[in-house]
C-alpha cells in the first residue's frame, strides 16, 4: 500500500444547490478505490462568487492539513462562480465540463445548464408519487402496521438491524416504491414459518441476511453486552432466518458488503417493480 492509500485526502462536494447530485457523482467515481481513504465535505449553495472564495480558502486549508491536494467534485452552473473555484488548489471533476460540454457537441445543442432539474417539485405526478412511498414505508417500518399491505410493492424481511429500515427508505425516497418490512423474531424460527399476516404478500417479499459478526457488532452499538447483540445469538438468528427463508422460497441477499443502492437494484430487478419517472 503507497503512502497516499494511508492518508486521508479530502474530498469536496460542491453545488450550487444542494450538493446531491455532486456527492452521488462522486461517491459513485471514488467507490472503484476502495484502499484509498476520503474524508467528505459537502458544500452545498456556493452561488456567488464570495461564496465561491469561502470554498476556496477551505479546500486550500484542506490541502495544507493533509499534506496533498484535496480533490472536489463540482457541479457549479455560473462560469464566474466555478471559474473563482478553480482557484483553489485541488484536483478538480467538473460535472459540465467533463460530461456535459461533450453531449452538448455530439448533440449539437446547448444544455440547460440548471443542475438538479428532476428533483424539482415542479415534477407534480413523480414528488407526489415519491412522497406517498415515503409515507406508506414510514407507516409500515419494522411491521408497526399490518394494514393495507397490498398496496405494497415491496415486503423486505429479516432479523433485527440487517438493513431493513434504511433500505425501505430508500426506495422510496429515490424511487418511490411503497416498501414495507417486518422483522423475523424468535417466535417465527419456533413455528418455522412466515408470520401470517404476510402469507397472501408472499410474492411481494423479499429476505435481508447479514453476516453474524457484522450483526452483533451493529447490535453491541444499541444494546452493549446484552443477550441480543452476543454474537451466539446473531449466529442462532441468522441461521434460523436463512433456512426459514429458503423453507419459504423467499429471495435474499446478503448486505454486509453491499450498498443501499446495490441492495435496492438487485430488489427492484427480483421483484420486477418497474418505476418509470425517476
């Protein structure tokens, strides 16, 4: 390992919105270098050109404190702001000019150039569509509700804290996708079958399984030193949950190593949820 995979470089996400867009660009670019560590800094509404030095004199700080050019991820749209950016000493990934400048010549038409345009709440049918999947998961997280699961396109299943919740959220928050979940207890290993409010939801379903080490570890973090988080119970569920879920003809995935977004692709492809607007 060389001595720049030992350090930590900085890496900033700048917009002049609100550096989503930025920070999934450059997540996406610096996951194909995973020994190389990253401290993220988001700095999100740089529309002006003072604001645009403020961001200068961080990301040289930056540079100074870690002994190597920060890197930044921009998605400035004014010239005059991104131009007073590039002052800063950094390595520089430009959304415009290393993507859209280029459509715009084999297009032979100039682009909006207004970052974010989809997110918008002038998209009236897909946010309205996106809020109702945030509301119904929210109402059906962790199997608190039992009612209207048909209107679910998604039912997620597994033991406690192998990433059920957060993958819920998001998809329906980038997708919406009504995602429900419910959690496999003790008592459903015992009878060794579904719960019986999701047996007629059995198309809808799909299985979340988790390493045991990497269970108990997540759980030691709520409940330190109890019975739920020792690692022999994480083993005895996991085991449990896997067969009941192969009983069951239930697919799964494992989400110890996998993103949100891996984890949500491979759902969506499984259950054939078509979301078009997004």
């Amino acid at each position: 390992m060389t001595l720049q995979q030992r350090q930590t470089r900085t890496v900033f996400f700048v917009s002049d919105g609100t550096g989503i867009t930025a920070e999934t660009l450059g997540h996406s670019l610096l996951a194909q270098f995973p020994e190389a560590k990253f401290r993220h800094v988001r700095v999100p509404f740089i529309d002006s050109v003072d604001k645009a030095k403020d961001a200068v004199f961080r990301i040289n700080d930056a540079g100074k404190r870690d002994g190597m050019r920060p890197l930044v991820v921009s998605t400035l749209v004014n010239q005059v702001t991104a131009d007073t950016l590039r002052q800063a000493q950094a390595h520089f990934v430009d959304l415009f000019l290393t993507f859209i400048e280029p459509l715009e010549m084999e297009l032979g038409m100039k682009s909006a150039h207004t970052i974010g345009r989809f997110h918008g709440i002038a998209d009236g049918s897909s946010y309205t569509r996106r809020i109702d999947a945030i509301n119904f998961t929210l109402s059906h997280d962790d199997g608190v509700s039992h009612e209207n699961l048909d209107e679910a396109d998604v039912i997620l299943v597994g033991v406690s804290r192998s990433g059920k919740t957060p993958t819920s959220l998001y998809l329906a928050m980038q997708f919406g996708v009504r995602a429900a979940n419910y959690p496999l207890i003790p008592e459903d290993f015992e009878r060794n079958r579904i719960p019986q409010e999701l047996t007629k939801h059995r198309t809808k379903l799909f299985g979340l399984t988790i390493t045991p080490e990497r269970l108990s570890q997540i759980r030691q973090e709520r409940r330190p030193n109890s019975v739920y988080a020792s690692l022999e119970n994480c083993k005895f569920e996991i085991e449990a949950a896997s067969r009941l879920m192969r009983r069951e003809q239930i697919p799964f995935i494992d989400s110890t190593a996998r993103s949100i977004e891996e984890i949500s692709a491979k759902i969506m492809q499984d259950i054939r949820i078509d979301k078009n607007g997004f």
